[in-house]
C-alpha cells in the first residue's frame, strides 16, 4: 500500500486514526501491529508470511541469546542469529544474482549451467532485516533487554510507517516507546504537518522530476547528447532525493503521530563538502546502522590505516550491495569507499583550502557521477551514459532535444527542488514554530494553518490524477 494512493490517505489511515485514538491504551500496540500487517499484506500477500517469519525467528533469537550471552555459548548464537537473517536476506535478494554470475564461470569453463526461476524480492525486506539484526545484537551486547512480549516485538519489526523503506529503527532508540508513549494534540498537529509536507516532496516535485529522468534514461546511449545526459542525471538526483525523504518525512511524521520520535534520516546532503560529510547527512540510519554493526566491529580506524581502508571498502562494499543484486551497486559503493579513502589520504586537507562553491561542486560531481550507476540498468549503459556526460557520445540531438524536456512546469519544478535541497525550509519551520505571544502569535498560526491547507490542496490534485508513483527504495 503506497502512502500517496486514496485506498491509504481516504480510507486505512482515517479508519486506523479512529480505531487507535478511540481505544484504551491497552488495546492500542494490538490495533497498530494488526494495521501494519494488512498495510504490507495488501502488496505482498503471501510474502506477510516472510515478515512473520522474521518476527518469529528473531522473537525466539532474541530469548536465546539473553539466557546464555554471557557464556561461552552466546558468540554462536549470536552468531547464528545473523546468519539466519542474512540467509534469508540472501535468498530472496541475492540467489538469481549469484545464480546468474556462476553461470558464466560454468559456461567459460564448458560445465552445464544451472537453473533458478526468478525469486520474488519481498517489499522492504532489506529494511526490517536489518531492524531485526539491530535487535539481536543489542540484546548480544546488553545495550536492550530482551523483548519478552511476542506482539511488542512483532511490532517493533512490522510498525507500518517505516516498515517499507526505512528509515531503519534501531531497538534501543524505541524500545521505551514501544511499552510506554505519550499522545499529545501538538506531537499529532507536528506529525500531521510533516506527513503533509512529505507527500508534497513526492507528489509536487519528486515526481515531475522523475517522468523527466526517466525519459532521459529510456533514450539509447548511443543517442545521447552531453544536455541530455546532464539533464538526466541532474533531474535523477534531485528526485531520489525528494523521493526518498519524503519517505522518511512521512513515516517520521506518521510516527509522530502515534507517538514515536523517530530519529531523523535525512539532513540536506546536497549541501555537503565532502563525500564524508555527504554520508553522514545521507541515509543516517543506513550509515549510523553500518557503522554501529559491521565498521566499528570490524575494528574502525583503531586498528591501523591499511585496516581502516580495508573497513571502509568493505562496508561500502555492502552498502551497495544492501540496495540491489547488481555489479552496478558494488561499483556504486566501491566509488564512494574510494573517496572516502581518498579524503582520509589527504584529499579534505586539500579541498579545505578552496573556494567554499567549489567543495560542493566536488561533492556534487562525486554524487551524480555515482548515481549514474545507481540508476542504469545495466553497466555498460552507465559506462556509456558517463561518456555522454564527459562530450564523448555520438548522439546528435535530433530526435531527443533537451529543450523539449525543459518545459515551464519542470522548470519551475527544478528551481524549487534547488532550493528546497537547502535548508531554505528549515528557516521557515523556524519562524513558524517560534514561540510568540498575542496577535503575533496568531497571526503565525495563521500562516502556518494556510500553508498546509495550500500543500494539503495541491496533493489532493494530484492525489485525484492518479497517476502511479511508486517510491523508488521500494525496490530495495
């Protein structure tokens, strides 16, 4: 079920709200986990089984570990814990992927190849695996005590805002919410507004922007101009932007909502100085989950240089294999590992002493350079797209102007994503929620109540257009 489709704004969310307001707080964990289950059955269908599977596998870890975490026994099942949740990770993501590529060793070396019908990938399975893994090895490290109630737990894995595409909610940042949250009118008024501005992110500027990047991508390579290319990758940074933390916007602000402070995910990446500073404003619950589970245990940066090269390859290695089965995503995640080594060679100290503009500039090349390969289907296509963009291809420009792309409403479209992927925004939310007093007060509310009834009205247009538009992470 899509946050943006009318079955979920004008029918499962106003039918949730009243049930869950409307029962005693004993009732209401039982009311939102049931939510959350019909929320992903209605996608997936058979796949819920998969989630219930997960919530079972790690309820049951999860009590294991905690008997025996202090003996010798707790490493192995700990250990055993998460390779479960990789195994079945794995097979769902990963088993055509490695099927395929062992095909071409058997092939090359005259064996008969093997045979796997194509695994359905399960909606947002990367995202409460690694939700699951968080908890099991808080419970390893004594960081969270073990949940003892199935449906806390069932809930903790399942809760629908952020059930499909993130942001990842670790256990210990919700564990206290889960068992006891307040609700005041305030958090539901901020929730609400966050939710609203969300939805606009997607349906006002995220998806204008992809209809062009897509037309873009879909033209052949051969036939592509160094405009075109630019105007491509250009429109197909900002809308994963826009596309994705309007995800985030919502599911915080649904969170919110229901009682949960969910930690931020998103904080103007674009306008970074460096691809360090890039990562930590970018998807901060995949990098902090990185970090917290797979470099730091790895050893960091304690353990010598050559080891913390080695690290941080590795964990972007994986990176990029966490958002898809494909050799395009390990260049991806090998192309930002690379640069941050680069940085930590000495590269930062260099950038440091030019023109501020002309760090974001870096960042900015290094990111979309990057995203080429995010977005082609196939690497050959991303090889080709990038010599377009450098004045290499050997399009003429005919048939596929980018002038014709460049249309009044995408033009306007684009200088709103420009500024709005500054922290233009913030300022605003600023003044608005300053405290004031008297008509001044008033006054301010005002305005603020008139801004969300414009943004509330610009989506039920679009809402009402009804045009398909799947958020981009869903396939991740």
């Amino acid at each position: 079920m899509l946050f943006t489709s009318p079955v979920f704004l004008y029918c499962f969310l106003p039918v949730l709200l009243l049930a869950y307001f409307l029962s005693a707080r004993l009732f209401k964990n039982s009311i939102l986990l049931l939510a959350s289950l019909i929320f992903y059955a209605w996608g997936e269908s058979f796949y819920v089984a998969v989630l219930l599977f997960s919530i079972a596998l790690n309820y049951g870890a999860g009590l294991w570990i905690a008997r025996c975490r202090e003996q010798s026994i707790g490493k192995y099942a700990i250990g055993l814990a998460c390779a479960a949740n990789v195994l079945l990770l794995g097979f769902y993501k990963y088993a055509n992927f490695l099927v395929d590529n062992l095909n071409v060793v058997l092939t090359g070396i005259g064996l008969d190849t093997m045979v796997l019908s194509p695994v359905h990938l399960p909606i947002g399975i990367s995202f409460f695996t690694f939700q699951a893994i968080s908890y099991v090895v808080d419970v390893y490290r004594g960081t969270s005590r073990v949940q003892k109630n199935p449906l806390d737990m069932a809930l903790y894995i399942a809760l629908f805002p952020q059930l499909i595409a993130g942001p990842i909610i670790r256990y210990h940042d919700v564990a206290t919410q889960i068992r006891n949250r307040q609700h005041t009118l305030n958090d539901a008024y901020l929730g609400i507004r966050r939710f609203v501005f969300g939805l606009t992110k997607k349906l006002v500027i995220a998806n204008p922007l992809g209809l062009v990047a897509d037309q873009v991508f879909a033209i052949p390579a051969e036939e592509l101009t160094a405009p075109l290319a630019w105007l491509g990758i250009v429109a197909y940074s900002l809308q994963l932007y826009f596309d994705f933390s309007a995800y985030s916007c919502m599911a915080i602000g649904l969170g919110r909502v229901f009682g949960f402070h969910f930690l931020e995910n998103f904080n103007y990446p674009y306008i970074s100085r460096s691809v360090q500073e890039f990562w930590r404003r970018w998807h901060i619950s995949l990098s902090n989950w990185f970090r917290d589970y797979l470099y730091i245990p790895l050893g960091g940066n304690r353990i010598g240089e050559r080891r913390t090269y080695l690290n941080l390859l590795l964990v972007f290695l994986l990176c990029g294999l966490w958002h898809g089965a494909s050799w395009n995503f390990v260049i991806w995640g090998l192309f930002h590992g690379a640069f941050l080594i680069m940085e930590r060679l000495g590269l930062s100290a260099l950038l440091a002493r030019f023109w501020r503009p002309l760090q974001h500039a870096y960042v900015l090349m290094v990111v979309m350079v990057a995203w080429v390969f995010f977005r082609a289907e196939t690497l050959p296509y991303a090889m080709r797209y990038l010599q377009a963009m450098a004045g290499f291809g050997s399009g003429s420009g005919l048939h596929d102007d980018a002038r014709f792309l460049m249309t009044p409403e995408f033009l306007w479209v684009m200088v709103a994503a420009i500024i709005f992927s500054t922290p233009v925004w913030l300022r605003v939310q600023d003044v608005l929620d300053k405290p004031r007093q008297g008509v001044q007060e008033f006054c301010v509310q005002c305005s603020g109540l008139a801004v969300l009834a414009i943004a509330s009205l610009c989506c039920v247009l679009y809402v009402a257009a009804g045009s398909y538009n799947p958020f981009i992470y869903f396939r991740f």
